[in-house]
C-alpha cells in the first residue's frame, strides 16, 4: 500500500517558489507582501486538492511529479495576481438593445467630458467657493441657474438619486402629515424600492385615493383635512393602465392645493427635458411641462432620459426649494464635485437642443433615424460575416 503522505511531501515550501524565475518577475509588478500571500493560498489550495487525491485513492493521482505541483502553484499564484489588481468595474459592450441598461450603468455620458472634467478630478476646484465674491459659495449653485433656465423654475437643488430626492422632499414638505396620492400611482421605482416604502421613511402617512384605474379630483379633495401635508402626483413611466381609465390633470390638482394652500409634489421618475413625441416616439411629460402646470415641487432622475450622472433633481417654487435646502437629512444625500461637474456639462449642452441631441449619447441613440440605424446595423452584419463565417447573423 502506498504511502499517502508521499504526495504531500511533493508540495513546494513558500520561499522555494519565490525564487522561481517566473514570481521574481511579479515582485516588480506587484507588491512583495500581496504576492507573498497569493503563494499561501495558492499552496493550501492545491494541498486540498491533494488531499482529495489521497481520501479517494486515486492511483493515477499518485504520479504527479513535483515539477508538475510546483509548475501549479506557480500558475495559478500569476493568474491570482492578476485577478487581484484587475478592476472589477470596467468597460462592456451592451448588445442588449436597451439604451438606458440599469446593470450596464444606464446613461452614457458625452464622449468630451474627459477633457471637462479632468483639471476638476485631479485638481483642487470651486466646489464651494464663489469666485466672482471671494467667498464661501453653496455647491449647488454649479447647477441651480442652469436647471432654472432650462425647465422656468424658480430654483433647484440635486441629490444622490431621484428615490433620495423624494424622501427628502417628502421629510421637509411633509413629514408628520398626510399626504394624498392616487391608488394608480403607487408605483415600485425598482430594484425593490416602492413609494409606500420611500413615504413612510420620510415621516409622511400615505392616503390613497381613487381607485388603480380611475382617480377624480373628487377623490382629493374628500381626504383633505387639518392633517393633510401635501398632495402627490407620481409619473407611471414603467407601465400603463389603458381602456376603462380616468386621471387628474396637473392643472386641476394645482388648483386644488392652492385653494388649501397646500403644496403639490410631481415625481417624474426618468423626466425629460424634450419633446420625444417630436420625433415619432412615446410621449414623456417633460419637466418644463409640470413647471408650466404650475407644480410647486418636481422630482426626477439625471441618468435616465435626461443622459447625464446618477443624480435626483429638484424644482420648483423657491420658498419649497429652500424649505428643501434646510433640512438636515440633504447633508447625507448631498452630491460629490464629480457629479456636479458632470451634471453640469451636460446641463449647459441643453442650452441649445440641436447640440444635446447631437452630442448626449442616450438621445443621440433614442432619437437617431431608422436610416441611420439601418446603415449601422448594415455595417456591422458585414463586419460580422467577413470575419466570423459559423455565426448565424441576420438584420431584423
């Protein structure tokens, strides 16, 4: 019978392969101690797997060599090494069909940005500091005049995300109060997050109202009472009730909250700042519509239609806004100086609409003609069967 601790006895010792050829090399790429310990884990897994040689005794096990062991170790500690220091988030191609892909990180940002933002990312900047007053400046006057400009509102402020731009509207319009909504509304963000969730963390009690396909003004207004704290309209972008159906306008529920002197929350969700039915597409409510509705507070993404950083935007009427910028909880959703400066790069690209579509990669792709989608969609299928002959292609 043979000894099974023969094959053991094969397995190299840690300072026998660092002074292989093969790991000196990696000391000049990698750090002495990072490498070290690669060459211990890289050695206890292969005694594991000699273990399991010997408890199945596997005769042809028993004939590895130890140049053969140590050549694994080596391996295998390299492509450690390697697997180590390369970056877990990196560059994919989205051949989904999905422009605005959640997991392949939504919008794509312009191409020129680079050149923006570089001196901002490796240098020190006006974050928070006004330069034409010598003075300490609020961060969000980076974006505030654009975004007023752009939409018509009175003023601004951006958050984290649009979930984060709820909950603080919410916190500081509504907190302690009711606050009405229609039962159709009720809308899951994603990723698991619903409006019930996002109110009841912000202090707010939810009313509902209506029912899923039908909401009158009515229904509102039979559940204001001493309580209520604001009226809430929600944007169903990611589904649609059709047929027997019936919904308030902006404009009536606005003149409902003026009549109670209470204050009327839109969330948009992706919000947009054009026309897509222009161009032969689904129409989006843009925000410059809720602002012209006369919404005193409006919500909405900055990475989904609008094509620019992960960020939740707000507008509205400057005694809410500032009400908003007041409250303590903006200081936990508050954005760095990377997506400002991104944010406001493509903001100013809005100034002119033809430039936008130009330059902003989402409405490039959304809004881009069948002619153009044809003439690429043409040059990749050649590209394909010129140089993959097997691979079934065809252009649908």
């Amino acid at each position: 019978m043979r000894d099974k601790n023969i094959l053991l006895k094969k397995l190299p010792s840690v300072d026998h392969i660092i002074n292989s050829k093969r790991v000196r090399e990696l000391f000049a790429i990698y750090p002495k101690e990072v490498v070290t310990d690669a060459i211990r884990e890289t050695i206890e897994t292969e005694r594991e797997r000699l273990l399991k040689i010997i408890n199945t005794s596997d005769c042809d096990g028993f004939m590895i060599s130890e140049e053969e062991i140590k050549t694994k170790i080596i391996s295998n500690t390299i492509l450690k090494m390697e697997n180590i220091f390369k970056p877990s988030f990196r560059c994919v191609i989205n051949a989904t069909g999905t422009v605005l892909h959640t997991n392949l990180g939504r919008a794509i940002l312009p191409r020129k940005l680079n050149e923006y933002l570089a001196d901002i990312l490796i240098r020190y900047s006006s974050l928070e500091y006004d330069i034409e007053k010598g003075e300490r400046g609020s961060r969000y006057n980076h974006i505030e005049s654009l975004l007023c400009s752009i939409t018509g509102a009175e003023s601004a402020i951006v958050v984290n995300n649009n979930a984060g731009a709820v909950l603080l509207v919410m916190s500081a319009l509504a907190s302690g109060k009711e606050v009405i909504i229609s039962r159709g509304q009720l809308v899951e963000i994603g990723g698991s997050f619903r409006i019930p969730d996002v109110l009841s963390q912000s202090g707010a009690k939810l009313v509902e109202v209506g029912t899923t396909n039908k909401t009158y003004i009515r229904d509102y207004e039979e559940k204001i009472n001493l309580n209520t704290g604001a009226l809430l309209k929600v944007n169903t972008s990611n589904y649609a009730i059709c047929g027997f159906t019936a919904d308030v306008k902006s404009e009536d529920l606005v003149a409902l909250g003026r009549k109670y002197n209470l204050p009327v929350i839109e969330d948009l969700g992706s919000g947009t700042l054009i026309d897509f039915s222009m161009y032969g597409l689904y129409k989006e409510p843009t925000v410059q519509e809720s602002v012209k509705a006369g919404l005193d507070v409006v919500t909405f993404s900055g990475d989904k239609l609008l094509g620019g950083p992960q960020a939740g935007i707000i507008i509205g009427k400057y005694k809410y806004i500032e009400k908003i910028k007041e409250h303590p909880l903006i200081r936990a959703l508050r954005v760095d100086k990377i997506t400002l400066g991104m944010l406001e790069y493509v903001l100013r690209l809005y100034l002119d609409e033809s430039r936008a579509k130009e330059e902003i990669p989402t409405l490039n792709m959304l809004l881009c003609s069948l002619d153009v989608l044809t003439n690429k969609a043409e040059a990749l299928y050649k590209s394909i069967k010129q140089n993959q002959t097997k691979i079934n292609v065809e252009i649908i």
